[in-house]
C-alpha cells in the first residue's frame, strides 16, 4: 500500500467515525446548550478537515498516474 492509499483509507476511516459522532451529536441537539452547539461546530469543521484529505489524496492519486 503506498502513501496515497494509506492517507485515502484513513481519511474514508476517520470520515466514518465522524459521521456516526455527528449522528449522536444530532440526536442529542440541545440548541440552548452552548457546549452541544460548539462540539457540533467543531464536528462539522473535522468532517470538513477529513473530507479535503481524501481530496489531497485523489488529487496525488490522479498526478501519480500521468507522471508514470
């Protein structure tokens, strides 16, 4: 498995887990609650961070290709 692999597997991983804390963090959604509202911002932010590290990693997919 070489880096690009490694990096795009980890990122749909993490993306998974993500997705699944979002779900709680929904399901638990208490609006006047400031600390639910600034978890569920910095939840949003990491599925955010996650989702440009599996396009970082398409994007190495892509160049790796026409360079061989």
């Amino acid at each position: 498995m070489d880096v690009v692999e490694l990096v795009d597997r980890s990122a749909a991983s993490a993306l998974e887990h993500a997705s699944v804390l979002q779900d709680h963090l929904r399901s638990a959604d208490r609006s006047s609650d400031p600390a639910i509202r600034e978890c569920r911002d910095e939840m949003h932010r990491l599925v955010g961070d996650i989702v440009s590290l599996r396009n970082a990693a398409e994007l190495l997919k892509r160049e790796s290709g026409a360079v061989a």
